[in-house]
C-alpha cells in the first residue's frame, strides 16, 4: 500500500534530547488515564481540549498538534509510542505573528486547526489564521527549536490546511473557508504550492460544495492510497456533525462521497475531524474530537478499516456501512507495551521554566513572571488591567492550562507581596471561559482579604461581582477550586485555607463556560488595578491537579 504523505523512514533525533526524553519518569494523571493496563484503552484518549488533533507517524513513533487559537506557546507537540499513551513535549509556536497584532489578546483568532506533516526528513506544521492567511513552521527535531513561521499566502478567511505531497513531486494543500471573514464556507479548495512549500502558486481549484448535503464542510486533510486521493473531511457543524470522505483519481475531482462516521446510537455527539494514520503492522486508526462545551472538544481513538476503498471508522453497528464511535477498544497493534503516560497537569515550579501544560492569553511578555534556577517558586508579577478593563477578559499575562478531566480540583499556595503599594493589587486561582469565576487574594487599604468573585458575560466587558468578601490576618493562603460534571455542566466549588489543612467554602458555585472556541481553562493570575502604584507580585508554590 502506497501512503502519502507519510513516509516512515526512520530518523535519528539529538541524542541527548532523546535520551532526556526516554528516562524522564513518565507523569501520570490523578483524574484521567486512557490506557486500562490491560491491554484495552477508554475514550477519550485525551480528556482536554486539544482541538482539530492532527497525527504523524514517524517510524514507531507519533506526533500530535492541535488548534491553540490566541493561547500561547501556540501548536503544541504531543508524542507517543502506542497512540494512547501521550506526553506533552514540546510547542512549535513560541509566539503567534503578526507579533504586534497577537501581543494583546485576540479571542478564538490565530492558530485554527493545523496539519502535521513530514517530509524529506523535516517536520512541517500548517495551519490557517482566518485573518492573515496561510503559515507554515517545520524542523528536523519535533522536540527541538522550531524554525520561525512562513507566510505562506496572505489571505482572509482560509482555514483548516493541509499540505499533500505527490508522487510526481508537486506539493498541494487544501482548506476550507470562514463564513465570518470569507463571506461562504462549506466549500473545499485544493492550491498548488511550490517545490519547498513556501508559497502557494496557483489560484487554486473548488473540489468539493457541501452546501446541498454536507454544510459548514471544513477541516479537510488530503490522503493517498491505492491510486486514489482521499480528502477526509468534518461536516454538519462541531457538536452535531460527522466525517466524510471524498475519494478520486484526479486530486483535482470529481470526487465521490460517503459518509465514514456518525454518532448513531452512541453518546459521542459530533465525532468528527482529524487523523487518519496507520501502524508498522498495517493498522489503520483515526483520530477524532467531540465537543462537550465547557470541557472542550476532547480527543478520541478509533479503530479504522477499508470496504470496497472506503473507509469505515469505528464500528458499523447497524450494518448501514458507516461507522460509530466505541468507547472501550483493544489498543493498537505496535509490537511491545509502554508505559502509562498523560499530558502533565500538576506543577511544582522547581523546574527551570513552568510546565508545558501552560499557556498565556497572548504574546507572552518576560516581564510577566520570573522563575529563577535557585527557586522552587513562580513569582507572578502584579502587571497593570489594560485600560477600561472591567474584568480580566482582555488580560494578557492569565497563566492558564486545560480542563483535564470531567471531575477534579486544582489547589494552589498563593503569597501576594505588594510591596510599597496599599490597595490594588490581586492574585488568585481562575476558571475562564467566556465568564469566568476566581478566588483571590487582595490588598486593600484595611489589610488583606480573601474574596470570590464571578464576571458574568465578560467577554462583553460586564464588570467583576464580588460573591464574598473575607477579611484575613496574612498574605499568604492556599486556594481550592473543585470541579465536577452534573447534567453534562462543569460545576466550580472555591474554597480557601490558611494552613493547608482546613479549607473554608467560600461564595457560591459557579457553571463554566467555554470561551471563544475553547474550552474553559483553570489557572493564576497576578495584577494591579490602573490606580494602583507601580510594584508589587505573587509567589505561587505549586499548583496541583487532583481528585
């Protein structure tokens, strides 16, 4: 079987990055582990948002990125060696261009479903920014540097790219189309692209309008097998839809279609969008998310086989040729066993730099934080709210990380300094999403108080609530949010302690929401109110990731 543009030549990466990698003891999460250690694995393969996955397979191992939006480091980089098992190891983004434009906060925009690839012994990441046009990244060392970005084509409202490289050596890459910016979407496009794929060089080809049968089509990734090409695709909407397949012999059309998955009966609302890869052993398998609001659009494993050129994902359980998730699967066939592994959650800050599970609400700025070599915290420093910032919507320096599981807690031990400062400057734990609750630690002019607040609507600058107001004797003090799925919402519980033994209760629960694009995400945050004096941070211990 001819399958492009995968090519499985092994390659050798640094051996230092790699041997670091292979004895780091593997992290384990407390709230969520797909793999059941008995041969089996449990959807979802990833209980956090990472959305649009993409996967490639190299030799025996597997590299996952996924749509980061405005969130930055941008395009994180998952590997694994059984496809269940995961560990984030790396982003390709450091920061998100143009930079001026991306140095403030810029909800749901940049970085909207990539594509990677490899290639000629290199690693390239595609992606569209629905403002901007296309952008290409690639290395040779997926745990590495990544080089800076290319604009491929300067345009407005190309999304969802993926680049195809042929036989005969000419280089292609699709995309759909944003309604919002484009002014037409559930149309699929095929462009040409030069020999380095750096530039697109044609004005390119409509292969296929969902309009009559499959709107809001998008997400397409280009495939080749058999001397067909096959363009997976999304269609019907994120929470509601399913994936097609379009197959021809022409990359350029007519294609035939059919539908490859559906929810059918099951509980997987929307299975949709993403990977299809294969084993060393022949397998096929594919990767795909399901929205599920507030917790984002998690990711799911699902067994893959071909009928008469088709693929069928999942299993046809009612015989119509289509399939359906399952939520329970024997793991994929790659010749040994490893060991369980998650994405980190948990930070002690007694690394050089914070963990790879966080990320800023822009461009990040040094003088945000500081983590020093001989220190075993994070010092957040208290940054000034932009101007007519009613609530911290438009902060850029949130330090936030993912939802990772449907029931779980994060505690943090939180130490605000204001320095020469009286009032006005704040730290505490967050819960974001298009509103957003947090507990906090404030200094005010009658001393220090811990306080619950709640911004209803805060993308919409609604002004912060305060939910309770208590009054303490220190300036440091350990923070509680609980987590827990009831009637498919994501119910927040905060509570507060001053010696990390007895947490108190405090303001009312709160019902995530997502934000624009995301899921809700939990995090830090330190800063000043504009009539605050200059100064002043927050020293956070570690930030833990619990039952």
């Amino acid at each position: 079987m001819k399958f492009y543009p995968y090519l499985f030549s092994l390659f050798t990466l640094s051996a230092a990055v790699a041997q670091n990698n292979q004895n780091a003891k593997p992290y384990v999460s407390n709230v969520w582990v797909a793999d059941l250690g008995n041969g089996n694995y449990q959807n979802p393969i990833l209980q956090a948002d990472y959305s649009d996955p993409d996967v490639v397979r190299v030799g025996d191992d597997y590299y996952m990125t996924a749509s980061s939006f405005n969130c930055t480091p941008g395009l994180p980089i998952l590997h694994s060696k059984d496809m269940v098992n995961w560990k984030l190891v790396n982003h390709a983004l450091a920061k998100v261009t143009p930079l001026e434009h991306y140095n403030s906060v810029q909800h749901g925009n940049a970085v909207w479903a990539p594509s990677i690839r490899y290639h000629n012994k290199e690693f390239y990441i595609y992606w569209g920014d629905p403002d901007f046009g296309i952008f290409m990244v690639k290395t040779k060392n997926p745990l590495g540097k990544w080089e800076a970005p290319v604009l491929v084509m300067e345009a407005k409202g190309i999304i969802d790219t993926c680049p195809f490289w042929d036989e005969d050596g000419r280089v292609y890459l699709s995309h759909g189309w944003a309604g919002s910016r484009a002014g037409v979407k559930s149309l699929l496009t095929v462009k040409e692209l030069n020999a380095e794929g750096t530039a697109v060089i044609d004005e390119g080809h409509h292969v296929y309008d969902g309009h009559e049968i499959d709107p809001t089509v998008e997400g397409s990734k280009l495939y080749k097998k058999d001397g067909y090409y096959y363009i997976f695709a999304p269609a019907g909407g994120v929470s509601t839809g399913w994936q097609i397949a379009l197959r021809s012999k022409n990359i350029y059309g007519p294609y035939e279609r059919k539908i490859v998955l559906e929810q059918g009966k099951s509980t997987i609302n929307g299975p949709h969008q993403g990977a299809w890869v294969d084993t060393p052993q022949g397998e096929s398998w594919f990767y795909h998310f399901q929205d599920i609001d507030a917790y984002g659009r998690i990711v799911h494993l699902q067994p893959m086989s071909w009928q008469n050129g088709w693929p069928i994902i999942g299993k046809d359980l009612d015989g119509n040729g289509i399939g359906e998730p399952v939520m329970k699967y024997k793991k994929p066939n790659v010749g040994k066993n490893y060991l369980i592994e998650t994405p980190q959650e948990t930070d002690y800050f007694t690394d050089n730099t914070i963990g790879l599970q966080w990320q800023w609400q822009a461009n990040p700025n040094m003088v945000w934080y500081a983590k020093m070599r001989d220190s075993d915290n994070l010092r957040l420093f208290s940054m000034k709210m932009p101007e007519e910032s009613k609530n911290l919507w438009l902060v850029p320096n949130l330090l936030l990380q993912k939802f990772p599981a449907l029931h779980f807690s994060a505690t943090t031990k939180i130490k605000l300094v204001p320095e020469e400062a009286t009032s006005g400057k704040s730290a505490g734990l967050l819960v974001m999403g298009l509103d957003y609750a947090s507990v906090r630690i404030i200094r005010k002019n009658e001393g220090f108080f811990v306080e619950q607040l709640e911004a209803k609507n805060a993308s919409k600058n609604q002004s912060e609530n305060i939910n309770a107001s208590e009054k303490i004797n220190q300036n440091e003090v350990y923070f509680k949010v609980e987590v827990k799925e009831k009637d498919k919402n994501a119910i927040c519980e905060f509570s507060y302690s001053l010696d990390g033994k007895k947490f108190l209760k405090i303001g009312k629960p709160f019902t995530a929401t997502p934000g624009k694009w995301i899921g809700a995400k939990v995090g830090l945050y330190s800063v000043s109110e504009q009539e605050s004096k200059r100064g002043g941070y927050a020293d956070v211990d570690w930030f833990k990731v619990e039952k």
